[in-house]
C-alpha cells in the first residue's frame, strides 16, 4: 500500500493536489479538514482510540471545506460510508448486547444461566461485524500516523503519492538552493568574478 506524508498545514489550506487520494482521478471536492487538525494527532497514538476518533471525525466533519483531503465526485462519501458501517455496527452490537444481558434472567440458586436469545443475535452480528470491519478499516485509504506537523496517509492512490512526492522534492531542492546561496559558506568565501 502507497504510504506517503502530508503537510498539515497544506490540509488545512486546501493546497494539495487536485488528485482523488483513492481513484487517482480529478478531484473537485476538498473534505475532512478536520482529520488534519492537530488536535487529532494525539489520538493516533492509541490505536483504538485512533480509530474510533478517526472514523468518528469523517462523520461529524462530512460538509465541503475550504480544506482538506481532495476527493472526487464518485468518493466524496468514501469515508462516511465505511465511517456509517464501522461507528453504527459497533453502537449496535453494544446495544444488542447491552439489551440480551438486561433481559436475561437472574437464575434461582442451583439452576443454570439460560441467556436471553438477544445476545444470540449480538454474538451473530459480531461473527459478521468484526471480519467485515477489519477488512474496511484495514483496506481503507485513512491516516495512519502523523506528528504536529504532518499526517501519514496510508493507502493512497499512486498518482496523489507521486504528486505529492514530486511536489516535496521541489520544495527540498528549492530550500537547497535558497541555503546555498544565502548560507554562511557564501558569506565565508564569496565567489571570484
Ligand atoms: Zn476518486
């Protein structure tokens, strides 16, 4: 998977590329500003919490933005949708479970626990959930890391990564060349004319 960094600061700007991060297409919608705010960053430290804060933000955060990740038409709900699946899937299953435990009954002493047939059913959505949810979250184009200063984007489609790379490069040999000629060396020794 095409692993590459992003500035946060060009998140929060909408100066990325104009690249879909998950097709490689034109991208004119610019969303989740927010998955970029630094705010976050802590919360990719734990990968639990990371997670859920991740997939929670895509939902919260679903309206158009000045900044933000460039998306195109067809996968400007690529996030809300896994983020719909893998934030109510998880509400339900404690719900389910929460309800089998309330409604099953205390035995009287000597007789076996007989389980409400609810948690049947939380133990059967979570046979289908669990799989299913790894697969979306492990498959999925989403930030895998980061620090103050940058957001590590995992999954990314191989155009974005190769704009993104190229752009970074030219910011490196711009900064090169910038230090070269108003560095000390220049100072130091000017060059003969
Ligand atoms: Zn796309």
């Amino acid at each position: 998977m095409a692993k590459c960094v992003v500035h946060r600061a060009q998140i929060a700007d909408g100066s990325l590329p104009s690249i879909c991060i998950v097709c490689g297409d034109r991208a004119d919608h610019r969303l989740f500003a927010g998955v970029g705010s630094p705010s976050l960053a802590w919360a990719m430290v734990s990968p639990l919490f990371g997670l859920l804060a991740f997939w929670g933000s895509t939902l919260r955060d679903a309206g158009q933005s000045p900044g933000g990740f460039p998306f195109c038409e067809r996968h400007r709900n690529y996030w809300p949708r896994r983020a719909r699946f893998i934030v109510f899937g998880f509400v339900s299953l404690l719900v389910l479970m929460g309800i089998g435990f309330a409604f099953t009954p205390r035995p009287a002493p000597g007789e076996e626990v007989e389980a409400h047939w609810m948690l049947g059913v939380a133990g059967l959505w979570l046979l289908i959930y669990l799989p299913t949810f790894l697969f979306m979250h492990l498959a999925a184009v989403r930030p895998t890391g980061g620090d103050p200063g940058s957001v590590v984007l995992s999954g990314a489609s191989r155009p974005f990564v190769v704009a993104i790379e190229s752009e970074q490069k030219g910011d490196e040999a711009k900064s090169r060349r910038a230090d070269a000629h108003d560095g000390p060396q220049k100072v130091a020794r000017p060059r003969p004319t």
